[in-house]
C-alpha cells in the first residue's frame, strides 16, 4: 500500500469477469492465485470499451491504485483491448 495506493498504475490481465458494481462499470482481472484480483472501477468515457470486453480477454487497464487487502482496487481506469507485448 505504501509503494502504489494513490499514484496511477498500469496492469495487463485476463478478464475473469464484468458487472456493474455500485452503478459503475467494473471489471475483474484474475490472477495465479484464484483468491484475490485486481478490481477495476471503469471511467465511464471508456463504456463502448467496457461493453467489447469478453471472459478471458487479454486487456490492459489503467488506474489510480486504490490500495489492497485481499484484492488490487484501481479507480477510474481507462480500457486498452489489444494491449501491445
């Protein structure tokens, strides 16, 4: 938390799952350890993106990092759907 809550970050995942969580678009990012992810609250510029995004799609999001306890929180993240590797 003291390294990344507040400063913006950039993480590439898959799409383990899409909702709408407190009226916002939210997607959930898996990881290799199937209890925790990486939550993102979705800027609502970037709708038409949230509304392409498929289970498993490899997608990039960035965000301002919220903090954590059992799961990454990043708040206002913009959609990159075909990340560059």
């Amino acid at each position: 938390n003291k390294i990344y809550a507040g400063k913006i970050i950039e993480v590439t995942g898959y799409v383990e799952q899409t909702t709408l969580l407190n009226n916002r678009n939210t997607i959930i990012l898996a990881s290799e350890n199937k209890s925790f992810g990486i939550i993102c609250d979705i800027n609502p510029n970037f709708t038409n993106e949230f509304n392409q995004v498929q289970k498993n799609q490899k997608i990039r999001v960035k965000g301002i990092c919220k903090g954590f306890l059992k799961d990454v929180i990043l708040l206002n993240c913009s959609i990159e759907l075909t990340p560059n590797e």
